[in-house]
C-alpha cells in the first residue's frame, strides 16, 4: 500500500498528497514474478533524519527483504541470498538517477567449511557425521561455538551509475570490510538474550569520501527485526472486507480508530539492512537538502540448477544483473501499478516512470472502493487527471521534498528537524495541512497545531501510518470536497502503529518474534487435546 | 554427474523490461549468434558475468530454439 502524501508547496498551498492506489503490506509480494523470489522482495523502505538523541545530522536508512517471515520457519530461517546483489540507491541532483548506491553482497558458510559433525556410532566405531541444523547450542555474542551456518556481507557504496561508477569498500571502524549478520531469532532457548546478541552486530564504519561529525561515526547493520509494517492485509485483499459502520465484529471498522486491535503482520519478522549515513554525505550541499531513495534487488540474468547440488554450489548463474525488485514509496506496487505491470514496474528504473503515469492520474483505487463501500455513501474523486497524486508521486511537495526529478523515489527534505519519537504524529506531514472544503483544496499550513513535517511523504519513518494516509490521500484529502466528496472521512485499515512500538536508536526496529516458545495469539487457543499433547 | 536431469531456470524479469536498459548487443548477437538457447546461456555466463552490460533484452533469446529439453548433459559444462 502506499500512500503518497503530497503536500503542496510553500507559499501556495495546493496540497497534493499522493496516493498510491490501494493495496496494503506496502510491498509483500506484490507482483507475480517477485513471488517466485522471496529472498530478494523488498517489502518497506524507511529514509528519515535520526531521532535518536545525539545523532543530529545524520540521515537512517532501512531496506526491508524477505516478506511474511514466520518465526517458526526453521530449520533453515530466512537467510539472505548469496547469488543477488542488494542495493539502496540515492539521487541527490534532482534526475531521477542513482549517485550514490549502497551495495550489500552476502555470502553463507559451514562452520569449519563443511559443517559441524557429531561423532556417531558404537564406542571405538564411531563416524563423524554432520549435523542438519544451524545451531545445535546455546548462542550469544561472545559463544559461537554451536553455530553451524554463518553468513556474512560486504557494503560498497558507489558514486554514480551503480554499474559503471566508482565502488570502494565500507570498512568498520575496527578494521575490515566483512560483516556478519546475526542468526535469526530461532527461540529463546538458542539466543537467550537476543537484543544484546544483535547490538553485537551493530558496526561504525567509515564511507569512503564521507566525513562524519567530530566524534561520531557512520553506522551499518543488517539482521533479523520484527516486521515494522501494520496492515490488515488480509481484508484489504479480501475485497476490502471491512465494516463500512462501527457494527464491530472480527473485522475492522474503515471508518473507526485507527488501531482497532488487528494488524495480520503482527507476529511476523522481516531481514533489514539498515545504515545510518551523515547527510552531508548524501546530499550534492546544503542548497540542494533532499534526497529521492529507493531499494533494489538484482540477480544474475541466467540461472542454471545443479542437478548434483551442493551447499556451496545449488546453482550456475551468471550473466548481467538483472533487477526483479524495486521499492520507493510504500504501496505502490501493490496498490497502484495494474497487475500486468507489475514485474515491469519491478525492473524500471525512476528515470523512466512516465511510463507508469496512467495508474496515478487515473488511480483504481479509489473506484475499487466506491465500488465496495458505495452503498455507504462513499463515493471517488471526479477529478481527472489526479494531479495532486501526480505531483505527489513523481515530483515531491513544493516547498517540503520537491527535488526537480519526475520520478517515484521516497524523497527526504535532509534540512527539515527530526521530530523526537515522543512527539512524532503517525499521520506524519499529513497533518499539516488545512482540511479542504467545498471551495478549497487543503492547505499546506507549516504551522498547524500537531504539524510533523518530518513524517511521511517528507521521507518514512517506521511509526508513520502511511496505509491509513494513503488511503485519505487517494479518496481525496486533499481536494475541495465538491470534487472529493469522501474526501475528508477518516479511513482508516484498523492496523495502527506509532513510534513508541520502536525504539529511540539504530536501528530502530525491534528484535524479532522468537520461534520458540510460541503463545498462542488471544482467540486462537490450543485445542484440547493438541493441549494435551503437549504434557 | 549423475543420470539426472537439468533443469534450467533463466530470470526474465528484468530482460522483459521494455525500458531504455536492456542491451541488444550481448549473447545472441552479432557473428557470434548461438544457434540455440543452450549455447546463449552457456555464453552469457561463461563471458557476460563479469562484464558491466546491462541485462539481455529478452526479445534476444525468446525464439531461440531449445534443442536440448531431452539432453541431461546440455549443461554439464557450467559444474
């Protein structure tokens, strides 16, 4: 799902929120062709000033990969996946173009190169052989010795074209420029103390050509997290299965508050690759503050199975790379790109999106939802082209994030205060406008009593409700209500969040749910006789 | 290599892009042209993987004759 929230600029006020169409995990499997490559579907991409204290200056960025993560998935958990190239992409010249890329190339291995064995077998005959899983004793930071698969990473960062232009190596501080990324949350019997053991993976490095402020440092981490996305997807999908009235029942009210106790993305995880970068390194200089941000995922064009597969060789692949999956601002894909483009969409590049601007001038969205709550009284926008999604969409808000590119990139003002994390409002910049009416579209009021400017479409922060946002962007929030005559109802999905579910520091998102022990989730008991089964 | 067989799993997605970025001038072009999909496979890793080109345009290898669906040795020189 995605919602763009466009803000109009400045001194004229027109406010355009964007809005990506409908659909909701902002980018869980959202086209037919990523389906078949879990591993490398990016799911959410958050770009924000830090609020941790202390770390003024300083621009975090999140990539999130491998959807749906189910904390019981073992043996095998959710490792990334050696043969793609993972890639965070920034323009800061305003052309739709990369100039800095960050690269994260990962790779796995055997403990001791072929695994750990266990001698079997009668005394004085016994065979070493290797054992099936990843961890087969207690782990910590400082205790490895029970870790059967480790996987680690490099980090370059490439100014220019991400294919031609200068790559030079992140390096920690400590020395070295391969990392290790922590083992998934498998139970609290293997990783006890999980949030100390990951803050062990939290690496300064230095960026080649970056200078940090005296007396800080760069910061990179990639791991396991809980899924930091809220959404009640399942009804979204399920035609929208939610109560038009506050009638209740097991489904949420769209019209209610705007957490309302369900949120289908709960009790998943997600893998993020997160790194906090000063923005003077991001940005061209301080005339020139906003970034435009976007992941990717790319494998080898060509793929060749291995019908004697090993562990280190399952696979040939080679060729050019190719991008399968691309996310900037939330929900897009999903929600607002039309099924039969969306493994296009997926390997296009923002420099080229006009070819996409049919789904945002005409968006299916909001039709899709009159279609399905009309009886109630919602009725779409009557006004076409959508402007306000396109200037949203492709161009940024005057006066906030506009950055002179024509391109879908989550745009970040590098200039505009953070917002410390007690304070943030999750409907984001949204808030500072002034609602429409029937002669007036909203307006940009910078001073509105609650404006958070450093909230969603200005950048994403992990609290910011950009499904609820996008929702009132695409019904028309932003229009005069003659034109949007639901434009000013409060939509909502029943999935709240905010930033207090987060934490105040690097990386922000929070230790994943174990695998073990499972609580069953309220109103899903054990049966009876599983109960039993158990004693 | 055992009798098994090969299966062969080529990416497509982004050589379906119909954008600026696909390159026209890789496997399957030129005097070289392979006279089937084995051989532009087998071509594209062995000489194209290190090479800075963007991704085959699919319409390169589309048509190209599959000659070996029954061979479980098309491959075996990639391993």
């Amino acid at each position: 799902m995605k919602l763009h929230v466009k803000l109009l600029g400045g001194a004229t006020a027109l406010a355009t929120f964007f809005v990506p169409s409908d659909g909701w995990a902002s980018s869980h499997r959202e086209a037919p062709f990523i389906t078949k490559n879990p591993k490398v579907d990016g799911t959410d991409v958050y770009a924000f000033n830090s609020y941790q204290p202390g770390r003024d200056g300083y621009v975090t960025l999140l990539a999130n990969y491998i959807p749906f993560q189910d904390p019981t998935g073992g043996p095998n958990f959710f490792t990334m996946d050696p043969d793609a190239l993972y890639e965070i992409h920034i323009d800061n010249n305003g052309d739709a173009k990369e100039d800095i890329t960050f690269q994260f190339d990962f790779a796995q291995m055997l403990a001791n190169g072929s695994g750990i064995t266990l001698p079997v077998g009668p005394a004085g005959d016994t065979q070493n052989v290797a054992v099936p899983y990843i961890a087969i004793a207690p782990i910590s930071a400082t205790e490895d010795t029970g870790q059967n698969l480790f996987e680690t990473y490099t980090v370059n960062v490439v100014h220019g074209d991400r294919r031609t232009g200068k790559s030079q190596s992140i390096a920690a501080v400590a020395g070295g420029t391969t990392f290790r990324k922590p083992l998934d949350n498998i139970g609290l019997k293997t990783i006890p103390d999980y949030d100390t053991y990951a803050a062990a993976f939290i690496y300064d490095v230095t960026i080649p050509g970056c200078t940090p402020p005296n007396g800080t440092n760069a910061r990179l981490f990639v791991g396991q997290r809980k899924e930091s996305f809220s959404v009640n997807v399942g009804q979204i999908f399920d035609l929208f299965n939610l109560q038009p009235s506050g009638t209740g029942g097991n489904v949420a009210n769209i019209l209610g508050a705007q957490f309302q106790g369900f949120d289908d993305l709960v009790s998943k995880n997600i893998t993020t690759l997160a790194l906090e970068v000063p923005a003077s390194c991001l940005t061209t200089d301080a005339q020139h503050p906003t970034i435009g941000v976007w992941s990717t995922a790319s494998v080898r064009q060509a793929r060749v199975i291995n019908p004697t597969p090993t562990f280190d060789n399952p696979t040939r692949e080679g060729g050019p790379w190719a991008q399968i999956s691309r996310l900037g601002n939330p929900l897009i894909n999903e929600v607002i790109i039309g099924l039969k483009d969306k493994d296009k969409f997926n390997s296009s590049e923002p420099q080229n999106d006009k070819q996409f601007a049919v789904y945002v001038t005409n968006p299916t969205l909001p039709e899709v939802i009159e279609l399905l709550f009309g009886g109630a009284g919602v009725r779409a926008p009557d006004l076409f082209p959508r402007a306000d999604l396109v200037a949203t969409f492709l161009t940024g808000i005057p006066g906030v994030n506009e950055n002179g590119a024509t391109g879908e990139m989550l745009r970040l003002n590098t200039s505009v205060p953070p917002t410390s994390r007690s304070a943030q409002n999750t409907l984001g910049a949204a808030t500072c406008f002034d609602p429409a009416n029937a002669d007036t579209n909203a307006q940009l009021n910078l001073s509105r009593a609650g404006c958070d400017p450093a909230g969603f479409p200005n950048g994403r922060r992990p609290g910011d409700d950009v499904t609820d946002i996008e929702i009132r962007v695409a019904m028309g929030f932003l229009l005069n209500t003659t034109v949007a005559p639901s434009g000013q109802l409060p939509f909502v999905d029943g999935a709240g969040t905010n930033a207090l579910v987060f934490e105040d520091a690097f990386p922000y998102l929070r230790s994943p749910k174990p695998g073990a022990p499972q609580v069953p989730p309220p109103g899903d008991p054990v049966p009876a006789a599983d109960a039993g089964d158990l004693q | 290599m055992k009798t098994a067989f090969l299966i062969l799993g080529l990416v497509f997605a982004a050589a379906c892009d119909d954008n600026d970025s696909s390159d026209t001038s890789g496997p399957g072009t030129g005097s070289d042209d392979p006279e089937n999909f084995t051989a532009f496979v087998i071509d594209m890793i062995e000489q194209h993987t290190d090479a800075v080109s963007a991704p085959i345009a699919f319409g390169v290898f589309a048509e190209l004759p599959d000659d070996d669906t029954n061979n479980v040795h098309a491959y075996d020189s990639l391993f």
